[in-house]
C-alpha cells in the first residue's frame, strides 16, 4: 500500500472498507488480508509487551534476559523521543 502511494501518490483505496463500499467487491481479499495481518501484528506486539519480563523474574539476570529487557525498555525511550521531536503545536500562535 504505501509502494503504491509513493509510487502514484494516491494508495486508491486499496485494502480499504470504503472502496469495497463504493461497489469493488474484488477489493474484498485484500481488506480481508489487510484486518488478519493487522490483527497478527497486534498479538505479536502485545506478545511482546507482556512476555519479555517472564524470563527475568523465571532465570534471574541471565545475559539473554538481560538483553530482552534491555530491548523491552528501549521501546517505551524510542517512543518518548519520537513524540518529544514530533510534537506540533495544535494551535498556532496569532502575531
């Protein structure tokens, strides 16, 4: 989808309810796909969010569990930097 939008500059609607909506049933597979892949990728998140500390508190400070929690703690900092860097002020200041 985004190939196409970078591509064409318009992704078309493709995999998206409204085009299927708008009369392309043959866009049906592809809102199909597009909701499992989707839903995959959140349990695989969530996964990850709530299993990394597991092997912590079961093996104590093993390097491997030190290492996931190390990448389980970076997550949360990278997310904090990005926001701190892409914050936009919602209301412009009037001179």
């Amino acid at each position: 989808m985004l190939l196409l939008l970078w591509n064409t500059g318009s992704d078309r609607d493709f995999a998206r309810e409204r085009a299927v909506r708008a009369g392309k049933r043959w866009m049906i597979p592809a809102v199909a796909a597009h909701r499992a892949f989707e839903a995959i990728l959140t349990l695989i998140f969530t996964a990850f969010l709530l299993v990394t500390p597991f092997p912590l508190a079961r093996d104590g400070p093993t390097a491997q569990a030190i290492a996931s929690i190390g990448l389980w703690r970076a997550y949360p900092e990278f997310d904090a930097i990005y926001l701190a860097v892409r914050t936009e002020p919602r209301y412009p200041r009037r001179s």
